[in-house]
C-alpha cells in the first residue's frame, strides 16, 4: 500500500468515526454546553437534570439541538485529526519507532490542523444547543408572556451562518479561533501519545508501515480511545469552558459579555471562582470517552480501505 492510497483511506476512515461517534453521545455534549454557560439564573442541577427538562421542554429530538451541523463538519473534522496524526507519526518516526516527543509533536500538529473546520462547527453548534437553556431561563425568571405574544423562532445553523458573514464577514465563523486552538493542541498532545501506549499494551507485533497500532483489535482500541479521551479531556476542561463562553454570541440575563481570553479567565475567576473552570468536566468526560472510543475502534477497522477496495 502506497501511501498516495494510504491517506485517502485513513480519511474515510476518520470521517466514519466521527459520524458513528457523535450519533451516539451528542445529548450529552449538549447537556455539558448548557451546564457550561450557566452564570446567573440556574436552570440546570446536573446532567440528569439537563436532559431531563430538555425532553420536557423540548421533546426527544431537543437532546439532538445542532446535531445536524455537527455531523456535516464532524467528518472531514474527525477525518482530518485523525489522519493528521497518522501523517506525522509516519513521518517522525524512524524505523518503525517513534520517541515520545515525536508522539507529543504529532498531537501538537493534528490538534493544529482540526481547528480550521473545529471553530465554525463549534460556533455554530452552541448557538443551536444553547437556545433552550436560554428560552429555559427567560420562563424561570420573567412571567409568562401575553397570549397574544409569538415565540420566538428557534435559530437554525443557515440563519446563523448568514447573519454572521452578513455582519462580522468570513471571520465571524471563526469567533474563539484562538481559544479552539489553546484547547485542541494540548488535547491532542495528551490523547494521542496516551492512546498510543495504551493500544500497544501486550502487543509486539509490527503492523504494516511498522506501525503496531494496525495490529491492535477493535476491543482494545475502543478502551485505549475511552480512557485516553477521559484523561486527555478532563485535563483541558478549563480551556473548554473558556471556549464555549467566548463562542456563546446571546447571553442570558445577568451573563458576562467577555472581550478576550484573558478577559474571559479573569472574570470567570473573580465572579464565580475556581470551581467555574470545571463546569461540565463529568459531561465532557462522559462525552470524550465513548466519542475517541468508538471513532478508535471505527478508525482501526479499516473502512476506508474496503471502500477503496471497491473502485480498484
């Protein structure tokens, strides 16, 4: 296998990943944006709590709030950090062994390339998922409105897409570019790295490209994503929240405003402690694991290449 045929299945690969991985855990990452956002008025205890209003308020298919957007950009999202890793290990590594340095600068590089389709994806995906918590909040603390009175209409990503380019041009999309970036690098300097010990635990066999991850099954790729994806998102929580309220365009009532990333921390710390930092760790955890799990196991199933298989 050359490795002009080896990237395009490793993308389809990547792109599979995604899509299986985020059908199966996106309530849960709207849970954690909305619980992330809350400053003032609490509509939300905990997760159970979130998700269990949300359906009420919202039915079934509230839980799925901006999914759709999430699983357009997920792929070529997930494709491309994927992918990106696989490139740099290959090219970093010399004679099939690659020091952990190496491992850490491949992360560092994957984490880089994802954040072109990460920011606009993840921009987009708050605005739909936190709606509700904030149309939650409006009924919490105002009296109901006049009967004569139309809801409001639910935002949609086209809406917002438009309304940002046509106010704030190309770069509105990008809004927390820096904070995606502060957040995804260190993310996958840990991940990577990690998920690479702990896929080869018990294995000395070389793979194809002296690669012993090819060798690893799909049960032990799926537990090396989950705890690698748990450590590696926990630890990068405080950069998470930073970005999620730096990306957060409407606010509920007596929320910051923030006019950077220094400005953001400081305020977060001041007004609602340190503790603020950790806001939807569990989510976020609870969202990581199974996500890099499934996109693992998906990932070193090799579908790209029975995809490929079919138009030689």
């Amino acid at each position: 296998k050359t490795e002009k045929q080896y990237l395009p299945a490793k993308l389809i690969d990547g792109g599979v990943a995604g899509l299986v991985g985020v059908t199966c855990v996106f309530p849960i990452d709207l849970a954690k944006t909305r619980l992330q956002n809350q400053q003032g008025t609490k509509v939300y205890s905990g997760l159970l709590d979130c998700l269990v209003k949300t359906i009420r308020a919202e039915g079934y298919l509230g839980m799925y709030r901006g999914a759709a957007v999430n699983l357009i950009l997920v792929t070529p999202e997930k494709a491309i950090k994927l992918a990106a890793n696989d490139v740099f290990r290959q090219k970093l590594s010399k004679g099939g062994r690659l020091p952990l340095w190496a491992e850490i600068l491949a992360g560092c590089g994957a984490g880089t390339c994802q954040v072109v389709v990460t920011t606009p994806m993840e921009m987009l995906k708050i605005q739909l998922q936190d709606a509700g918590r904030l149309a939650a909040q409006r009924t919490v603390s105002a009296p109901a409105p006049p009967l004569t009175e139309p809801p409001s209409p639910r935002p949609s990503a086209t809406g917002i897409t438009l309304e940002l380019l046509r106010t704030r041009g190309l770069i509105g999309l990008y809004r927390g570019a820096g904070a995606t970036l502060l957040r995804d690098v260190p993310f996958s300097m840990i991940y990577f790295p990690l998920f690479a010990k702990l896929n080869t635990l018990g294995r000395r066999e070389q793979g194809c490209h002296g690669d012993t991850q090819e060798r690893a099954p799909f049960v032990q790729s799926f537990m090396a994503g989950c705890a690698a994806g748990s450590v590696a998102a926990v630890a990068v929580t405080p950069l998470d929240v930073i970005k999620t309220r730096l990306q957060t365009l409407k606010k509920g009532v007596g929320e910051d405003s923030y006019r950077g990333l220094a400005d953001c921390a400081r305020r977060i710390w001041s007004r609602e402690g340190p503790s603020a930092f950790l806001k939807g760790a569990t989510c976020r955890a609870l969202v990581i694991a199974p996500l890099f799990g499934i996109a693992q196991g998906v990932y070193f199933l090799g579908a790209g290449e029975q995809v490929l298989a079919v138009f030689r």
